[in-house]
C-alpha cells in the first residue's frame, strides 16, 4: 500500500529568491496538507548525512556547499499517494527535462540549484521527516 507522507526541503536557491510563499501555495493548491513547517539552515554534518547516499558522486562537495549556503523550509506533507504524486508536482531533477508547470520548471535554475527536494520512496519520507521533526513538531 502506498503511504500518505512525503517530506519536502524548499531549497537555498528558491528561499533566496523569495519563492517560499509561492511554493507552498503550489503544494497546498495540490491538494497536500502541511503537518510540519520549519525554516533552517543545514549545517555541513546534517547536509552529508541527508545526502549520504551521494556521498561517492562527483557532485556531492558541490551539493553539499549549495544546500549549506542558505537557509531551508523543510516540511511533511500528506497526500494519497504523497510521494509520486509530490514528485510529479516538482518534475525532473534536471530543470530542462521537467514537465510544463511543475515546480523545477518553473522555478529551478540548474540540475544542482532546482528549487525543492522531494523523498523518492515511503521508507525514505519517515526517515527524512524524523531528521528534520521530533514528534512534538508533527501535526
Ligand atoms: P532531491 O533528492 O533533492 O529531491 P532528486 O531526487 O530529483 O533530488 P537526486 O538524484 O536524489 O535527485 O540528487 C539529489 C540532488 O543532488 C539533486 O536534487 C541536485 O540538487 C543534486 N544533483 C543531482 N544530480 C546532479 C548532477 N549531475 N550535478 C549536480 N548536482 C546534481
Ligand atoms: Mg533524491
């Protein structure tokens, strides 16, 4: 059975452009439901951990200093379905292969600066969302 939480990071590139309100307004015109809000910025530890899985990729160094360079609004959403139907919502990773009207198209600038992040399965949206919230900041 597909779960009904995704967690989504809005990232330095688009807090920097002031993108954050626009964003939450496409999520929630979406049909998802916020059940957590935070804005922070990721120091390098919790940068590498959150993306551990890169750790070997050429791009990992360079990823790291981008999601460290400003701050993040991070959030659990809740949706049926939450994960594919959020990864739909924010497109390809790589801003020029995303479909018309979706987040990264609209707002990604590059394959590194794109806009948001969204959780690629249901395992991995619990463990991002208990990275990010305790269960007091979960509603
Ligand atoms: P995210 O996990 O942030 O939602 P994604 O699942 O679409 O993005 P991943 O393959 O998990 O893509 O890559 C994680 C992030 O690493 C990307 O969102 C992007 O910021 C960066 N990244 C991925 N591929 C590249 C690349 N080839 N060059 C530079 N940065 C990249
Ligand atoms: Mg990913």
């Amino acid at each position: 059975m597909k779960g009904n939480i995704t967690f989504t990071m809005i990232k330095p590139d688009a807090t920097g452009k002031n993108l954050t309100g626009k964003i939450l307004s496409m999520i929630t015109e979406a049909g998802f439901t916020i059940r957590a809000l935070k804005m922070t910025r990721l120091s390098k530890e919790q940068a590498e951990g959150f993306y551990a899985v890169h750790k070997d990729k050429p791009f990992f160094n360079d990823l790291v200093k981008f999601m460290t360079s400003g701050p993040v609004v991070a959030a659990i959403l809740e949706k049926e379905n939450a994960v594919e139907s959020f990864r739909a919502l924010i497109g390809a990773t790589n801003p020029a292969n995303a479909a018309e009207g979706t987040i990264r198209k609209l707002y990604a600038s590059s394959v590194q600066e794109n806009a948001v992040h969204g959780s690629d399965s249901d395992e991995n949206a619990q463990i991002e969302a208990s990275y990010f919230f305790s269960n007091l900041e979960r509603f």
